[in-house]
C-alpha cells in the first residue's frame, strides 16, 4: 500500500498524453513542431506558461465560483507568458518570432482550463507537482518526435545539421502534422494497450 | 461603402477557406473534435464561437490601435485578450442566466469550451496581422466562425464512419480523425494553391 503511495503516476507521458491521447493541446505540434529547435522553443513555453501557472493557480481558493476561476487561471497564464517571451526572445529571437503565435495560444491551452480542476487540483500539492510535470514531458516527447520527423523529411537536417537530402517538403505542412499525429496516437495507443495487457498477465 | 463591403466579404472568405482555423492553423481542433459528436454541439459551439470572435474582434480593433504600436506592447496582447474575453464570457452568461434559465442550464458545463479555446483567441491574434480597419476585424472574426461551423459539420459528417468496427481499433476515434482531418486540410490547401508559413 505504502509502496503504490510512493509510486510516481506516470499517466501523462503515454495513457493520458495531452496530444496523442486527449488530443488537449494540439495546435503547436500540428502546425509549429517542424523542427528540432522549433520544438525546442515551443516546450520550453509550454513549460514555462503552463506548469508555473497550475502550481500558482493552485492558491486560487476553490470557494470562488468555477466561472471566475477559469477567468483567473487564463489571467495568470497571460501574465506568465511575458517573462517567457522576454526570455525566449533573448535566447531564440529568430524561432520565437517564427512560433510566435503559438506561444500567444498557450494562454488558453486545455492543460490549464481542463485538467487542473480534473485532476491536478485533486492531489495533494507535491504529487500535483510531479504530476503535471510528467504531463509537460508527455507534451515534449511528442514535439521533438514531431520536430525531428518533420526536420529530416523537410529539410534533411537535424537541429540544423544536415542529414541527408529533403525527402518531402510538405513534412513542414499543417495537413502532414495533422496525419503524422494521428499515427503517433495510434502506435501511442498500441503502446498503452500493450502495457496494459501484459501487466494484466503478470498479475495473474 | 462598396469598399469596405467588398474588403469585408473577403476576409470572411479568407478566413473561411483560405485560412480556415481548423484545417490551416488547427485552432480549436480538439474542440472541434468534441463539438463535432453531436449534431446540436456542432450548433451550439459554432454560434458561440462566431459571436465570441466577432464581438471580440470589434472591441480588440479598439485596443490594437492603442498598444501594438507601442514599444512591448505585443507582450501584454495576451492579456489584453484574455480581459476582453473574460468580459465578454461573464457578461453572455449573465445574459443567458437571466434571460434563458433553461438553455443557461444545458450550456453552462460546457460553455468555457466554446469561449476560451485557440479558434478565438487564435482570430484575435491574426486580426491583428489580417485584418485592416474595423471591417476588416469584423470580416475575419466573423469567417472564423463560419469556418469552424464548416469545419464542425465536415468532421460531424465523418464522427460515425470514423468511429466503425471497420476501423482497426488503434486507429479507431482520435487517430483517424486526426488523419482524416489532415486530408480534409490537404484538400483546402490544394483548393487554395496556399500553404501557410510555419
């Protein structure tokens, strides 16, 4: 018992993963992730807007009305979002202007409105902390997944190196981002049901 | 007059095809996916979101103006949006408590979804970059709307093929919507002869 208590729920990598499996943030994978560096950038404001905002949130008192809490999550978010920039801007200037929009996006991103009230917010604060880190990293294995896929094919570099020649050019397109997450969800699923079923088998 | 009509149906198409929020930018394509399980969510969202980016955008025109030219000023949009959203939401809800109890109680759970998804802060975003003039905000806030009914109804028409046991089961629901989706968007960009720049 004391032993499940310890153990790190690891949920939001692959079984609730918030692009391939709830489909909650999909937008900056689809259309920005088409690159290495791209992703890159793209994690570290998902990280920064989205994680500093659940643990800050998290003093928001639960008597105030749900309607105003949203309204006050989406505000901290967007005050976050301006030291990200600042800071992005400093180390990426040229890929943060390029994902720009993106970033502006992750202001309202499903992270903060859906899932604290549905599941961070229900766990004690040390565990939520973790938590929701796990869900960042879930969101990250996907971006630089994408980003090194879309690289290769579209470029033939790899964080800028060159690999190999272009093989399609389209990889950057938003329809080849669409398609290429739908497979990851599909072999993200083959994954899940797999660790299901042999943890099933071992308990039996 | 003609003019600004004529600049005004244009960025609704644009908006509409061209630049669709879901198939081009993938704005709100999660919600378009939940929205898209029900023929009255389908409505529901799409006339929430139409009159959210289009009321909106009126009133973001106002601010544009004011801040963009500013020095840093891009770094406080957010905010700005997000204020003019939350004012937006608090005062439709107000409304629609008041004035239809009933419908207050079917929307209320899911309201936040169709108010504060990326489809209408992402119109707000490229209004600024698109939309020249007040009817130019107004067109492209309003097209978004309709792009994202459009949208809706092209994933809803699609919901129970997609979700049969004709489809492999890893497949089934999430992931082949989303591949279907990239067709569909395939298909407008090919319509259009344009790719969007990222």
């Amino acid at each position: 018992m004391a032993e499940s208590k310890k153990r790190i729920n690891t949920d939001g990598l692959f079984r609730q993963n918030v692009v391939l499996m709830s489909g909650l943030v999909t937008a900056p994978i689809i259309v920005a992730a088409t690159t290495l560096q791209r992703s890159l950038v793209l994690t570290i404001s998902f990280f920064a807007v989205s994680y500093v905002s659940i643990l800050l949130c998290r003093f928001i008192s639960r008597k105030i009305v749900y309607t105003v809490r949203i309204l006050l999550y989406t505000i901290v978010a967007a005050i976050m979002f301006i030291p990200t920039v600042i800071a992005l801007r400093f180390l990426f200037p040229e890929t943060t202007q390029e994902v720009m929009l993106y970033i502006e996006l992750m202001v309202v991103n499903s992270l903060i409105l859906a899932k604290t009230e549905s599941r961070f917010y229900l766990e004690p604060y040390g565990k939520m902390s973790v938590d929701a880190l796990i869900f960042i990293a879930g969101f990250a294995m996907v971006a630089f997944a994408s980003g090194a896929v879309r690289e290769i094919l579209s470029y033939g570099t790899l964080f800028g190196f060159h690999v190999c020649e272009p093989i399609i050019p389209s990889a950057k397109s938003p329809f080849f981002g669409f398609i290429l997450v739908g497979i990851f969800a599909a072999v993200c699923r083959a994954v899940v049901g797999r660790r299901v079923s042999s943890r099933k088998g071992r308990s039996e | 007059m003609s003019n600004i009509f004529a600049r005004t149906i244009s960025l609704i198409m644009v908006s509409v095809f061209t630049q669709n929020a879901i198939f081009d930018r993938a704005f709100g394509a999660n919600v378009a996916i939940y929205a898209s399980r029900k023929d009255s969510h389908v409505i529901g969202f799409s006339i929430g979101i139409t009159v959210m980016t289009t009321l909106a955008s009126m009133i973001a025109y106002l601010f544009d103006g004011l801040l963009l030219p500013l020095p840093y000023g891009d770094l406080f949009m957010p905010l700005v949006y997000v204020v003019i959203i939350s004012l937006l939401y608090v005062i439709g809800l107000f409304i629609l408590w008041r004035g239809f109890p009933k419908l207050y109680g079917k929307v209320k759970k899911y309201v936040h979804l169709a108010i504060f998804n990326c489809a209408v802060f992402g119109a707000l975003f490229l209004n600024s970059t698109f939309g020249k003039g007040f009817a130019g905000y107004v067109g492209y806030g309003f097209g978004t709307g309709i792009g994202f009914f459009v949208a809706c109804f092209l994933i809803n028409i699609a919901n129970e093929k997609l979700s049969s046991d004709k489809i492999p089961k890893i497949f089934r629901g999430y992931p082949i919507m989303m591949i279907y989706i990239g067709i569909i968007s395939l298909a407008f960009n090919v319509l259009v002869g344009y790719t969007a720049e990222f």
